[in-house]
C-alpha cells in the first residue's frame, strides 16, 4: 500500500472517506416542500441524511487525502477498524472512530469497512456538543463509547436514516433537554423551506414580522429551540435544496437559483466551505440524500 500523501489546502476529496464509487442509488426530490423522498427501508449503497447545520452519510469507506475544513467531522467505522494520522509520514493510529475539530488536518484510512461520516457545522449546538468530547484536534473515540454507538446504529447492511436520527438526538444531544418549541417557531420551521428562492423572505427581520416579535425576541427563540441561529439554519437548507435539485437533474446554475443562492459560483463555494467537497462531487459518489426538518 502506497504511504505517498499529497497535502491539500482546499480540499476537494474529503467525500472520498466514503465510496470511491456508490452506483445504482435511487432518489426522488421535492425542494418544494423541502422534502427528500428516499425510502428508509431500501438498501442502496450508500445514503446519508440532514439535520440542521449537518449532514450524516454512510456507506462503503476508502482513503482519504490529507485535507481540512471547517466543520466538525466524525468518522466511524460501522464494522471492523480505520486510521488516521495529522501529518505525512507519520505513524497511523488505529481505532473504530475518531472525531475531527474544525481546521485540523487530517488524513482517513477506512478501506475495507463500511463507515458513517457526519459533518457538522461548527457554531452549532450538535457541533458544541461533538467538540466537548475531546480535547485535542483529533482524537479516537473509546472503545466502550463506539461499542454503544454501534449497537443504537445497528447492522450496518440495513442502517437507515431512521435509525441514525434517534441516535443523534438521543445520544450525540444526550445532555440536552429538549425545549418545546413555541407555536411561532413551529410556523416558521414549516414555512421556511417554501421560502428559500428570495433572500428577503428569508431575513431575520421578515421572519420575525411574520410571526409577530421584534428581530431580537425572535432570534432567541429560535437559536434555543432549534439549537443554530436563523442565518445558518437557512444556509443549511439552501444547500439541501440545492443538491436536491442537482439531483433531479437541473443545471447548477438552475439549483443555484431555486435554493436561493446569488449563482452558481456561490453555491459551489458555499459548499465546499461547508462540507469540504462541492455539489457535484457528491452527487458523482452517488449519495442519495433524505431531507429531515425538526417536526413542527
């Protein structure tokens, strides 16, 4: 096995820590509603689902360059073990999982197992809670942690985006008390994704006139029931919607104008910044994609 790395500082491959190819993946999209349509029963090769401010993919692992990128990232071998290391030539560590802090490089070995990666933004509350599980920038997960983990996710064969959703509210959110979400923010969380193609309609001050608070009031609201603020929250979307419409078949610059993006370079480059890879990049590993929104 080649040791050769080559050192990236914008990454393009960081997907490459799944499939190098997943074929014969179905999906049916309606950013309309802000709907992903995969059904959760159907194996396919490799799937992933989004939560707010992240998103979480699955399926077979490879071999990743040394890269960065500004999210919290987690790798987890579903079965068996992986590697890592934080700079050429070094000695590999190996594990079943290990957690990645934002900025800091880092080079996967996940050939051979299947895995589930999540990538989360950094400012978020999922994200918060990730990083206080390590200290350092890169660090395995324990044994006995990724020996629960692997038992809530189940047979990596048959894992499903109803099955990882539990596991992130139920255990990665462990010690968050779940607010109740107040009848206003519940409005907005249903209207949002129907709102996407004009920034106007998006804004702090329009949303919160909608539902009759001043910007201020609102913002706090909405930051502790969802756990992000209403910028990134939106931004999350946009870029679900965005590949949703990629994923239909739509130009990049059409997805660009339905999620709500400027054009076509803006949306490319927002998603790299935030993921690490662009849209086209995910769509050609063949991911298939379900959409989940906090319930109204």
């Amino acid at each position: 096995m080649s040791t050769t790395t080559n050192v990236r500082t914008d990454p393009q491959d960081v997907l490459n820590e799944l499939a190098e190819s997943a074929r014969s993946i179905r999906t049916g999209i309606a950013c309309e509603n802000g709907d992903m349509l995969l059904s959760a029963s159907q194996r396919v090769d490799a799937s992933a689902f989004t939560w707010p401010a992240a998103l979480f993919v699955w399926g077979p692992g490879s071999w990743s360059d040394l890269h960065r990128h500004h999210c919290v990232q987690l790798v987890m071998a579903l079965n068996g073990a992986l590697r890592f290391r934080r700079r050429p030539r070094q000695r590999w560590t190996t594990c079943g999982a290990v957690l990645v802090r934002p900025d800091a490089w880092h080079e996967v070995n996940a050939r051979g197992t299947d895995v589930l990666i999540a990538f989360v933004d950094a400012e978020s509350e999922l994200g918060a809670a990730l990083v206080t599980r390590t200290a350092s920038d890169v660090a395995p997960i324990s044994p006995a942690t990724l020996t629960k983990w692997r038992m809530q996710l189940g047979e990596p064969d048959s894992l499903t985006a109803a099955r990882v959703e539990p596991w992130v509210t139920g255990t990665l959110l462990s010690e968050r008390q779940p607010p109740s979400i107040d009848h206003r923010v519940k409005r907005v969380l249903r209207d949002l994704p129907n709102r996407l193609a004009e920034a106007k309609a998006v804004s702090l001050d329009v949303v919160a006139a909608s539902v009759g608070l001043s910007a201020s009031r609102f913002l706090h609201l909405f930051t502790t029931s969802v756990g992000v603020p209403l910028r990134p929250y939106v931004l999350w979307l946009r870029l679900q919607c965005g590949a949703g419409e990629l994923a239909r078949g739509r130009s990049v610059s059409d997805a660009a104008y339905t999620a709500g993006f400027s054009d076509a370079a803006h949306f490319t480059r927002t998603f790299r910044r935030m993921i690490g890879a662009t849209p086209r990049q995910i769509l050609q590993r063949g991911f298939a994609a379900r959409d989940f929104h906090l319930k109204a």
